[in-house]
C-alpha cells in the first residue's frame, strides 16, 4: 500500500504541480492539519488489521481483494 500511495502521490503532482499549496489553503481554511501520506496508510494498516484473520472486506454482494498484502503483478491494468 506504501508503493502504491508514492504512485498516487507521484502521479498527483504530475497532473497538478501546484496541489500542495492549494492543499494548504484548503486546510488552513478548514483548521485542518496535513498528515503525511506515508502517515495515513500507516493508520489504515491499522484499521485495516482490526478485520482480522483474513482482512476480508465485503459490501454490496462483493468480496474485496486486501489492500495490503504481497501482489505478484499490478492489480486493475497496472499504473499509467
């Protein structure tokens, strides 16, 4: 999850260099503080891990793949 946040990060600034500052205008707005994204997958390992054994996650009918865990090819076509 920690590779795919950097990718999601990586490919946040590519299509919008200026997003950090209009982040913290967003959030100095709302007295929001910034946490790192590094941070934030941390705290969703963590909820994630209360669904223990299997960190299975269903919703409508559905079973989810984990979203953490070891994947031997990108999942869903990859990154682009």
């Amino acid at each position: 999850m920690q590779v795919s946040a950097q990718q999601l990060e990586r490919s946040r600034y590519k299509d919008n260099p200026d997003i950090d500052h209009e982040a913290a205008q967003v959030a100095a707005a709302l007295s929001l503080r910034i946490v790192p994204v590094a941070d934030l997958v941390i705290r969703l390992q963590a909820a994630a891990s209360k669904t223990e054994p299997d960190y299975v996650v269903t919703g409508d009918g559905q079973t989810f793949d984990p979203l953490f865990g070891e994947y031997a090819e990108p999942r869903h076509g990859g990154w682009r």
